[in-house]
C-alpha cells in the first residue's frame, strides 16, 4: 500500500496528461462555506497540481503537500508561486490553526482517516474545511467497465462504491455530492491515463505489456484510432465536513 502511495513521482508527465482535471462546480461546492477574499488552503496529495489550480482559480491561497518531491517539482513548473512541503496527512509540516481549508484530490483512501482527521483538524482554524473529492470513470458503460478491467480496479473507486469514506473528530458529518460529464481523450491519453496510476507503475514489465496490449484490443474494437478521440464518462464526487471544537 505504502509503495503504491509514493509510486507517483516516477510517472508524473504520464499522470499530467492522462488525468482529468476537477469541474470547477466540485470545486466550489467544496468551499463555498469560505467567506475570506483569499483563504489559505492546502492541497494534500497534491500530485501535479490539478486540484492546486482549481483552488487557485478560486482567489485562494495553497500551500501544496506532497509525500514525492518528483510530483511537487513538477507541480512547481505550472504552478511557481505555490509554496510546496514534503509531508503526509498524517503528519503536517504546518503549524497549528495556520490554514482555513484542505483539500484532497484522489488521495483519502492512502491514509488513515483518523490519524489524517486529527492532523488536519490541528492545522485548521475551527470551522475550517476539509473537502475530498475523486474523479471516477463511469463502470454503468460496458466499455468502460471492460476498461477497468483491463487497468485493475483501484482502492478508491472501491471505496467510494461502498460508500466508505468517513473522518474523524474534530470534523462533522460529510455532505455528498456528485457531478457527471464526459472528457474527450485520444487513444495516447487513454494509455497515459492507464500509465498514471499506481497498479501499472508498480506491476512487472509482462503485466505493463499485457495491460496496454488488452487496451490495444479494445480500442481496435471501438474504432479509436491513432487520429480520433473517445467520450470517456466521468463522476466526480466530493465530499466536505466543517471542523468542529476538539471533544473533551
């Protein structure tokens, strides 16, 4: 599990071009409840910056945070001004009540979410927000579910289809919701999707082959060729929980 989490550094242009970025209405629905001009949020798991820059875009301020400087350093090249820290959920460089959100995009189910909602909650002002969302390919389309095969499923998608996900004191409940929208993508972005993520980063050079050797047949199948696109369906779903005062 550990070397899976911290496998992404090696992949980060694959990671860069094959995932999708945040619909800016998750985004803000995450947090909408933040009334300063210029909140100071930070970006948990940040990876290449994709969630960074939709909170940027947001008038915030982010402090991004990572456990594999490959994948800050490559978030840096977009996104220079962002200061960034080598850490994890559960261990903060941060010190307490500095920030008034964080966010975790495709990164909750890598940590423990009691260690990780106590962290968070030390570093958050009360009635801060903590704000978790995923994109997840749509498995009800019979090609996309035969693609998720192919790739392997993967702990998160496991986890939002069980409607697992949960924090810990000082945070209250978690409010849900979902978005639904499609991404175009060519046939090398399908692959460089596949290439991000941790089961093929950390699978034996024969499963790498016959991962994208079974996308390959698929694709023939669907008629994407090397110059067409495909509708990939997506759900985004995000989730958000107020910080409370610490029980006693």
């Amino acid at each position: 599990m550990r070397e899976r989490a911290t496998s992404f550094g090696t992949a980060s242009g694959s990671y860069e071009t094959g995932r999708p970025e945040y619909p800016a209405e998750a985004v803000g629905w995450m947090l909408e409840a933040l009334t300063d001009r210029a909140p100071a949020v930070i970006d948990i798991g940040a990876g290449t910056g994709k969630l960074t820059r939709a909170v940027l875009a947001r008038g915030a301020t982010v402090t991004a945070v990572d456990p594999d400087p490959l994948m800050l350093a490559a978030l840096q090249q977009k996104s220079p001004e962002v200061r960034t820290l080598v850490g994890v959920a559960e261990e903060l460089p941060l010190p307490d009540g500095s920030a008034d959100a964080a966010v975790l995009g495709q990164a909750w189910h890598w940590v423990d979410p009691d260690a990780a909602s106590r962290e968070i909650g030390r570093v958050l002002r009360q009635g801060g927000v903590l704000g978790l969302i995923w994109n997840v390919r749509d498995d009800r389309v019979e090609w996309v579910r035969r693609l998720t095969g192919i790739m392997h499923g993967s702990a998160a998608e496991k986890m939002i289809a069980e409607d697992g996900v949960r924090v810990s004191d000082p945070f209250g409940a978690l409010e849900k919701r979902r978005w639904e929208w499609q991404r175009t993508m060519t046939r090398a972005e399908l692959h460089a999707m596949a290439r991000s993520r941790s089961y093929f980063i950390t699978a034996s050079d024969e499963e790498k082959a016959g991962i994208e050797s079974g996308m390959d047949q698929l694709f023939d199948e669907l008629g994407l060729s090397d110059g067409s696109t495909l509708a990939l369906p997506y759900v985004t779903v995000a989730y958000r929980a107020v910080r409370a005062a610490w029980r006693r």
